[in-house]
C-alpha cells in the first residue's frame, strides 16, 4: 500500500519550521532528522535504545595453539532477557594476544576475533564490556609443540545474498603446519564448523552453507590438506549476517594433539537497495533562490543533497557503486551520484531557473493572507507554497515488506508498501496531476481514482518505459520472491525513490511593525505604527519579517529590535539569527513598550540583515504624563 505523508510543525508566535530526513548510519555525510524506535515490552531503555543487564560469552575454540584464532561471541541482553537493540555497542580486550576493540550488536550478538599471533603459552583473559555490564572468559593458549593450524584468508570478506546478482561465495584457508613450522603432507584430514545467521537452515529454506551442497549437513565439512592448505568455499543464502567458521585437525604424536582455530569475522549481507531502508537529507533546508516576482534572490546558492541506502536487512556496506539518481522540480541538481562503502552518496542542489511553481493556495495560506492584510495591511495573492521545491532521488531496488517468517525472501501474503512511479508533487496532495485529471491512490482500500484537477502539471519518471504514469501494481516488486508468488504485473527491479522538500526564498521585502489596534494609545489610521502610551501604561506591538511569497528568510538572517529616545522601555524577545528550515509563513513576533521611566520621545527600530543587506521598519511616538 502507498503511503504518503504529511507533516505539520506548529510554533508559537513563528509559523515556520525545521525538519528533515533521517540519516545512514556509519556515514560522515551530512542529514537532518531522523526517529528511533523501541521495540514494545522492553522496560529499560537509554535514549531509544534498551540497557544491557547480562553478557554471555562464548569462546570458540576454547583452547589454541600460538598463532591461531578465536572467535568470540558476546550475547547481550536487558533486564528482561530479551536481545538488546542492534547496533548497541560491546568493547573487546585482552591480555594475551590482540582483539578488535570494539564491535556491535546484531540480533543480540557482538563478535570479535582473538588473535594469538603475539600470545604466550598460558591464559588469555577476554574481557568484554556493554554499558556497564562486564563478562570474562578464559582462552588456553598452547605452544605449538605438535603443529598449529591457523586462519589464512577469506577471498572475498563479505559477500551478496543469493539471488541478487552479487559474489555469492567466499573462499576460506586454513594453514596447518607440523612442530617444525613446515607444511603437513597432503591428505591430513580437517573437520570444519560454521556457525552464521542461518542457524543451521538448509540452503532450500535460504541457509548458507560450506563445501558441496549437503541439505542434511550445511553447517559441516571435512576437507583435506593440499600444500599445508584446508580450504572451503562458504554460500551465501538469504539471510544477511556474521559467519565464521571453525578449524580441527588432529596431528599425530607422539603425542597425538587435536589443535583448532577460528576463522575471522565474514559478512553475508547486500541485495539490492531495500524501499524501507532509502532515505534523502539536505544540509539546507532554506535557500536564498527566489527571483521572481521582482525578489532578490541568488543564482548558485548551494545545499547538499545526499541519499542513503541499504538492502531489506540494514547491510549498507555492500552496495557500494550502486548508481542513485536525483531530480529537482526548480534550479539544478547533479544527475547520478555512486553510493560509497557507507552506503551513501551527496551531490549539489544550487538555485537558478525554473522557479518552484505557482500553486492553488490551501485553506492555511488563505487565513494568513487575510491575517497579514488585517494586521499590517499587506494585500498579496501570493503564499508560502509557492516558494517550495521537491527534490527527489531514485534508484533500482525492491518495495519494502513484512518478512513474517524471517527467511529473507517475499512470500505470498505478507505485507508490502506498493509505489507509483516517482513524480514532482509540486502541490503536496499525493496525486500525480496532469494539468486536467489528478491520478491518486487510496492506501487504505489499496485502489487508484482519479479526479479533475488543473493544478499543476506534473512531471513523472517513467520508469518502465511504457509512456504512461504508473499507479501502483498491486504487487510486491523486488528479486528473490518465494516461488510460489505469482503476481502478472510484479517487476523484479523497482525503482524506488525519496523525497525531499526545499525552499526557494528571497529578500525580506515584508518588515514592518505596527502597535494593537484595539488599543486606544495606537493613534492614526491602523493599521499604525504611531503611539502616545501614559506613564504606568504599556502597548503592544507585532512585527512581521517575510519574502514576497510571505516566507522567512533563509537562516542566518538577522534581527535586531531597539528603542531611541529617552521615553519608556522597550521589552523584545527576538528570533535571531533566523534557523534554516521549510517556512510555512514569515516571522511574526510581539514587543512591548511601557511607560517606564520617564516622558519623551520613543522610536522602535527593527533592523533585519539579509545576505550583508540590511532594511529596516520603525515606529515613532511618545510616553506621555
């Protein structure tokens, strides 16, 4: 089902807001926003995410010879026994040999690998802290006096899901040597054990598993040695995360010593980009563009856009090249921009022509119009949506879905977000318009209708190349679907996309300010900026700071708000610098000045700074006995 959304942020005395889209993890480039959430029966919770209470350490294998691994692995869970939230973080170290400090938690469980390479024949002591919460394990590190066997490489490290056109396999070594450190003869017989996030599934319920194809046995494989060399091919299925894989082999004596070792850390993860897990940032929200309508507004002014992806299960590290493209509905944007190794790519958005267009105003900007006219006599048709922009970014991928049965894959029944093709919504009503009819779709009947509309024409991407805009098909869309899903119009590449609004603002040609007008010390003609307030008396004043479009200026604009004369007092609470952020309506806030003191003349000087450009409003009276 589509689902489209709408969001308003109401602030007292300002109608103008921030906000933004979430961000990627692990990426130093720039985003706004962003919610976390907690899964429910969780009691103990620090910002969003749930407190460790218990580690459980296990140590695979428990004893090894110098020069071989150990894979340990640290279950952490809260106070009340469930897994604590991925991503929560687990410190590694020890005394004996050397440890990745740091690692995080994935479906409750953090994992490191203990390197004996710099060990002494004795103990080595791991320690691993969550929170505050510690655990320790114990490691028996043993001479080498029979021989050793140790982790050689994993070609490549991390590998794709199966099914998604990615490398599929990882080839793993072992080296085994005899007590002189040479290589053992050909034929030594090594039994090897996986452990990884299949749990022992076979690989036609989407299990990974090692060696030839084995339904009955895929976690297991016994290899021999060739040249002093255990190697086996790990299959990646479809389930994304850490594998690692244990080494024995008994050498003969005397005295016979059976000796393991572990493999490092390998990852299973990638696909492709995942609706669910797409999102777009812009590191300025407000831009000094607009120059319409007789504005002052700048060519070339600048924010940064970027883009996050990541496939169905968070893996964002193996996506890396994957293509996004961006689309503006006003100024420029860089066309396509190549995800990096932390899922992510930016390119520019800059201000130039066109312009964002001219919409229907809605019931709000009718009010507002008719409020700024009351109030300063500021008589416009035109309104804040008329300044904002949509900025989108696409890329080929899957529709986001429920897995119930958590194996991976789409199957028949279960839920999924269906998309449209991607258009410039320039109106925000969700309907692709085509200048004569809007074409829509109800999410909670999860069917399209349409409606005469002539405002405005919108753009669409055409997607599947069929000259026609696309509602959604009814069908999940995305590789690697249960067999026995049929849907007649499902795509097996989607193109999925994000948007994000901006603004185009210009110079504040509003700054005004004006006294109550239901107050009788506002003399003249209102609306006023003229007072006469009695010693003992006060008066109320607003002030409005907007561009043509009745719009705030963009953030960093300044205001500064005195008083001359040696009559009353001035009190101002005033909003500067101006944040950045999508504006809803110009800046509006009170003063107050009060017969304190003594008579004489008041003036009220509002000074705003724009871009190194300075305009100013006053208003002029007197206290008076």
């Amino acid at each position: 089902m589509s689902i489209h959304k709408y969001l308003l942020l109401l602030v007292v005395l300002l109608t103008y807001t921030c906000g933004g889209s979430g961000g990627g993890g692990g990426s130093d480039l720039p985003a706004h926003g962003g919610n976390d959430t907690t899964p429910s029966g969780l009691s103990e919770t620090d910002g969003g995410a749930t407190v460790p209470a218990t580690i459980t350490l296990t140590t695979t294998p428990a004893t090894v010879t110098i020069g071989g691994t150990v894979s340990v692995s640290a279950t952490v869970k809260d106070s009340n026994g469930v897994n604590v939230s991925d991503g929560t973080q687990v410190v590694f170290s020890t005394n004996n040999g050397s440890i990745a400090s740091a690692a995080t938690v994935s479906n409750g469980v953090a994992t490191a690998t203990l390197n004996t390479q710099s060990s002494t024949q004795g103990t080595a002591t791991v320690t691993v802290k969550a929170g505050s919460v510690t655990s320790i394990a114990s490691v028996t590190v043993e001479a080498p006096l029979s021989g050793s066997i140790v982790f050689d490489a994993a070609t490549p490290q991390a590998i794709g899901l199966r099914g998604f056109g990615q490398t599929e396999t990882s080839l793993v070594k072992f080296v085994v040597t005899d007590i002189n450190g040479d290589p053992v003869v050909d034929g030594i017989s090594v039994a090897l054990v996986m452990s990884g996030p299949g749990g022992g599934r076979t690989p036609d319920n989407g299990g990974e598993y090692i060696g030839t194809r084995d339904d009955g046995t895929p976690t297991t494989e016994t290899v021999s040695t060739v040249d002093g060399e255990a190697s086996v091919f790990l299959h990646s299925g479809t389930i994304a995360g850490t594998v690692t894989i244990v080494a024995t082999v008994t050498l003969a004596g005397p005295p016979a010593v059976t000796i393991s070792s572990s493999s490092a850390v390998m990852s299973i993860g990638g696909g492709v980009p995942s609706a669910a897990h797409f999102s777009i940032s812009t590191t300025l929200f407000n831009l000094a563009g607009y120059t319409d309508r007789g504005s002052m507004g700048y060519v070339n002014d600048q924010s940064t856009i970027s883009a996050f992806v990541a496939d169905r299960f968070g893996n964002y590290n193996v996506l890396q090249g994957t293509s996004i493209s961006f689309y503006t509905e006003a100024g420029a944007i860089d066309a396509n921009g190549a995800v990096n190794a932390n899922g992510a790519t930016s390119v520019i958005l800059r201000t130039q022509n066109p312009m964002p267009a001219d919409i229907a105003e809605i019931a709000s900007e009718t009010t507002l119009r008719a409020q700024v006219l009351s109030t300063f006599g500021i008589s416009t048709t035109y309104h804040p949506r008329d300044g904002r922009s949509t900025v989108f970014a696409t890329v080929m991928g899957e529709e986001a879905y429920d897995d119930a049965n958590a194996n991976g894959i789409y199957d028949p029944g279960e839920d999924f977000e269906d998309m449209d093709e991607p258009f410039y919504d320039k109106n925000g009503d969700g309907c692709r318009n085509d200048g004569t009819n809007a074409f829509c779709y109800n999410a909670v009947t999860e069917t399209p209708y349409t409606v005469a509309s002539t405002d405005p024409f919108e753009i669409f991407i055409d997607a599947n190349n069929d000259g026609q805009y696309n509602v959604p098909n009814g069908c999940w869309d995305g590789p690697n679907a249960n067999p026995a899903y049929v849907c007649a119009a499902r795509q097996t590449s989607k193109m999925i996309y994000q948007r994000q609004d901006v603004m185009f603002t210009g110079n504040p040609v509003y700054v005004d300010i004006v006294c109550d007008a239901t107050d009788a010390d506002c003399l003249g003609t209102k609306p006023s900026s003229t007072f006469a307030v009695p010693l003992g008396g006060s008066l109320d004043f607003e002030i409005i700071i907007a561009d043509v479009n009745l719009n705030a200026p963009i953030g960093g604009t300044t205001i500064t708000v005195t008083k001359t004369g040696s009559g009353g007092t001035l009190t101002a609470f005033v909003p500067s610098p101006i944040a950045d952020g999508l504006s809803s309506g110009p800046i509006r806030f009170p003063v107050n000045v009060s017969g304190i003191g003594q008579t004489g003349p008041a003036i009220i000087v509002v000074e705003v700074t724009w871009k190194g450009v300075k305009y100013f409003a006053t208003a002029s009276g007197q206290i008076i006995p």
